[in-house]
C-alpha cells in the first residue's frame, strides 16, 4: 500500500459556506434538498453522513431549479468526498499485513465507489483523484487505473494549486507505481518530492527503497544517512541501513549501523535477529547463535530464529543442538518444508542416512516437490552407498529437464560407483554441454576415458584435452586432477609425459600435505598419497592404468567379475572406491 498521510484529515470544499435559508424554488426535490441542508449543519457522525448524501441524491432525482441543482451537486460532490476520506482513514489505520482482510476490503471498495462517482463530475478535484489512486494502489485495486489518475493530475495545470506536501506525497505514489516501468522517471518523482517537502523523512526512505530495488547502494545509504542525520533518535533508520550495507557484503558497517540500533532499542528483537543473519553469513557460527538466543528470549518459538539458529547449530557441528531447534519448528509447524529439508540435511551430517532419506522423501513424493530436494535425495542414497537408488533419484529429476546439470553430473558420478563407464561418460559428455569450464566435471569425465577397463569407452586424446582444461581451470594446484592428466598421456602411450604429470601431481600433493592433516583427513591423504605412488610405478613401466570403482555393498555375480577383470589389469591391488565426494579419484 502507498499512504498518504495528509488524506487522512482532508476534507474538500471546507470553504463553502451553505446557507440553510435557501430561496425556495419549483421543483419536486426541494424538501429532500432542505432536509439535507438542515442534516449537514448538524452531522456528527457517518450516519449522518450517508443520510445527506440520500437527501441529495432523492433531491436531484426528484429535480431541482438550475440554481439549487447546481448546489446540490457540489454538496453531494462535498459530502462523497467526506465519506471516502473517512472511509480511507479506516483502511490507512490498519496495519499493512491486514490489508487483505475481507472487511477492510469492503471498506476499501466503499471508498473507492464514492470517489469514482466525484472524479466523473466536470473539473473534479485533484484530491479526489489522488484518495482514488491511493486506494487502488491497495491489495485488490488496479495500479494501471491509479497512474492514469495521477497523470492527469500532473497534466493539469490545477496542480500547482496543490499544497506542497500534498503534491510530494502524490509523487511519491506516482514514483512507485513507475519505478518497474520506468526508473529515470520514477526517480525525477521522488527527487521532486523531496525538494518539495524536503523535511518529511519518508520521500527520502522512498527514494533510498528506490535506489535499492535498481541496486545502486551507495546512493540508498546515502539517503538514509540524510534521514539519520534528520532523526538521529530513530533505531528503524539504522535497521534499514544495515540491511543495505548487507546487500552489499559490507558486513563490518552492517554490524556497527546494527550495533547503534540496539543503542536506541534495546528491546527490539528484529535487530538482534539482522545480527545472527549477519553473524552466520561471516561464518561466525557461535555469535550469531547468541544473537538469535537472545531474539528467542524474547519471543519464544518464533519460528524463524529457530531456523536460524538450526542452521548455525548445523554449521557449527552442534548437531544435537540443531536437531532439537528444528524438532521444535516441525512440532508447531508441521507442514513446514524447509523445516523437514534442514532436518534432513542434520541427520546426513551426523550420518545417520536412512532417517535422512526417509525424512526427504516426506517431500519428494508430493509431485510438486522443489528439485532441490530429489537432488539433496540422491546424494544420500550415495552417501549411503546407495547408488542405483541414487541413479533413480537423479532420473527423475532427468525426465522433467535433461539439461539439469547437478542431476547429469551426479547420475554420472553414480554410475561411476557401480563401474557402468558407458552410461557415465554419455552422462558426463552431456553435462559438458551443458558447463563446459566445471573442473571437477573435466577431471572426472577425463579419468573414465583414461581408465575404464572398457575398451569402447577410453579416448586418450580426448582425456588429454579435457584434463589439461581442468587443469587450467584450476591453475595446476590440485593434485588429483595433475594425475589424471598422467592418466589421460599414459593412455594416449605417452609415458614420458605421464611420468612427468605424475611426479608433479605428487609433488603438489606434498605441499598440500600438512594442511590437509590439519583439516583432520589424514586417512584421506595416506590413501591418495599410496594412490599417487601406485599411479607413478605403473608409468614408469609403461602400464596405463586401469580402474573400475564401486560403492556397493554386495554387487551382482557379473558385476564381481568386471572388478576382478579390472584389478588384474591394473599394475596396483585395487583402486580407491569412488569418493563419496564429487571427483571420481
């Protein structure tokens, strides 16, 4: 809703003076005319109101002399215009979320019929068109029709007979009605506005909103440093401050304007909850649950900073914490999905997969279910060294969209994990389509077509193009992906390059070592560091190297009989499983 504070008191043609004595003349409507007269005089209140625009409309009906009809017209004008302004003062009282309440919009539409019967009379006033436009910018109202209204109201010359701060606020309606269609002039409205009527603080909020939504923050911060420097007392300008400074990532200066809100408000929860978000995003996972502590002492069960703090919980590796705080959301919210969704995501990370499948596919059976979720499915099922029922998940996903390239991507790492190379290499060619650079998408597609054990699959030439992109995507620092280009040269026959690759992704990995030992993968890094080695030994004697991968648990008689077909071609005991992670290797 777009308001109009100065309507609320308005009140049109204040200046007429109606004389009771009128002359009386021939004409049928003369007594509802009087008694109209003699009702207005005394009104005191909306039902008074209504039954002198009876009398007026009976008298005019009935007929009048051209004198007292012309009266008649301009008071019936009046007392519409009354109504509908006090009509309006209803609806602007209410707060914005109630706007489209049922009662209210019968209110609204009462209004709205008034106004529409005074801007049909010749020369209408340029209020009435305003209250109108004001009123159909509302929940169920036509925003076309209401800048129509205002156009003629500027295009009249009328205009300047407004008061200043009537015109600034009609600007200001018209710049928001204009600032999707037309920005430069949307702008002009609001910078008009401010000259007009420069000390109300709300045309500079618009304008600061303005310049937000055409993403141009310096100019809203500016704005808004206008409206603190106006009103240094007020915590709200700070709030929105911050909110700007948050969009662009200046975290620091969103805190500090935050900090001198709660300066103001201690009390208020909405600052405390802009902190926690804030927090999170900087990745400050135990400040920002203090902040939404805080916001649940206040209001307890909110369900948004429960939801917050869930997933500062969850980042913070608080699982026990974060399943509580969401538990907590379901029980009063169960239809909540995003609430399912996050608990979902708790469980895998504490590695209790099948609750965590069972709790996605609460959501994955509703055919409207977001891609999102099928996704986050069939990691699971791979997670849980499921891959063909990951395999399902991602081809569903695949039936709505075969461009979808998390689900190509993934259904081609899972057919990896149960050593189908065909499927996996047309799968990852047709991700390639779809993101050419990706790197852990290169190096995987290049290691299959270096190493399967299946004759129909391997391209070494291809292999050697796609791991050398994947190395310039990642400007050779990743030592997994260097061995696959060794991989890639050794079966094209070119060893030598394949033992230089290989020595340089071995001393990559080295440099890595001790960060990766910190980071707590030490079993990890033992396993590529014998992988590495392994790979080196076998070019250096002139052998490619083969691998086929499985997750499985317990895999088919024929499926067995390819991974000891593959183990004895290659030169090591037997490859790493495929990471439960997005490369292959």
């Amino acid at each position: 809703m777009i308001r109009c504070p100065w309507l609320l008191a308005m009140s049109l043609v204040a200046s007429l003076s109606l004389a009771v004595g009128s002359a009386r003349a021939e004409g049928n409507g003369q007594a509802d005319f009087d008694e109209a007269l003699r009702v207005k005089v005394t009104a005191e209140d909306m039902r008074d109101l209504n039954k002198v625009v009876e009398l007026l409309e009976s008298a005019i009906e009935k007929g009048l002399d051209v004198e007292n009809n012309d009266f008649a017209e301009e008071m019936l004008v009046e007392s519409l215009m009354q109504r509908a302004a006090q009509l309006a003062a209803v609806i602007q009282a209410a707060p914005p979320g109630r706007l489209d309440d049922g009662d209210l919009q019968k209110v609204r539409a009462l209004a709205v019929t008034d106004l529409q019967r005074v801007v049909e009379y010749d020369n209408a006033p340029a209020q009435a068109k305003v209250l109108l436009a004001q009123l159909l910018t509302m929940p169920g109202g036509d925003p076309k029709e209401a800048l129509r209204l205002l156009d003629d109201v500027f295009d009249d010359e009328a205009v300047d007979a407004l008061p200043p701060k009537m015109r600034a606020e009609s600007l200001v309606i018209r710049g928001k009605l204009l600032a999707p269609t037309d920005p430069e002039k949307a702008l002009a409205d609001f910078s008009k506005a401010i000259e007009l009527d420069g000390d109300n603080p709300e045309h500079l909020l618009a304008r600061a909103d303005f310049y937000n939504s055409q993403k141009k923050y310096d100019e809203a911060v500016a704005d808004i440093d206008a409206v603190i420097e106006q009103h240094p007392e007020v915590a709200g300008s700070y709030l929105v401050k911050a909110t700007l400074l948050r969009e662009q990532e200046k975290f620091d200066e969103a805190l500090a304007a935050l900090d001198k809100a709660a300066e103001l408000a201690p009390a208020a929860p909405g600052i405390y909850q802009q902190r926690g978000e804030l927090l999170r995003m900087k990745g400050d996972f135990p400040q920002a649950i203090e902040q939404f502590t805080k916001v649940l002492n206040m209001q307890p069960g909110l369900v948004l900073p429960l939801i917050h703090r869930s997933e500062a919980y969850l980042n913070n590796k608080q699982y026990d914490e974060a399943l509580a705080d969401i538990e907590t959301v379901i029980k009063a919210n169960p239809e909540l999905t995003v609430a399912h969704g996050l608990k979902a995501q708790t469980l895998a990370s504490m590695e209790r997969f099948p609750e965590a499948i069972e709790e996605l596919k609460k959501l994955t059976d509703d055919e409207t279910a977001q891609p999102e979720f099928q996704l986050q499915l069939a990691l699971y099922h791979l997670f849980a060294k499921q891959p063909r029922e990951a395999i399902a998940a991602y081809t569903e996903l695949l039936e709505e969209d075969d461009d979808n390239f998390p689900a190509l991507r993934g259904r081609a790492d899972a057919y990896l994990n149960i050593g189908e190379h065909a499927n996996a290499a047309a799968d990852f060619k047709k991700a390639l389509e779809v993101e050419p650079t990706e790197s852990g998408l290169l190096n995987n597609y290049a290691w299959v077509l270096a190493t399967s054990p299946d004759d129909n699959v391997r391209d070494g030439k291809l292999a050697i193009e796609l791991a050398t992109k994947a190395c310039e995507e990642t400007n050779h620092e990743e030592s997994h992906i260097l061995s696959t280009l060794a991989a890639a040269y050794a079966e094209a026959g070119d060893f030598d390059k394949a033992t230089e690759w290989s020595r340089k992704a071995i001393e990559t990995f080295e440099k890595q070592r001790a960060a990766a030992i910190e980071a707590g993968q030490q079993e990890k890094v033992n396993d590529l560091s014998d992988e590495l080695q392994k790979e080196l030994a076998s070019f250096e004697a002139k052998k490619p190297w083969r691998e086929r991968q499985t997750l499985e648990d317990e895999q088919p008689a024929a499926e067995k009989k390819k991974s000891e077909e593959s183990a004895e071609e290659k030169p090591a005991d037997e490859a790493q499983p495929a990471a439960e992670t997005a490369d292959a290797k």
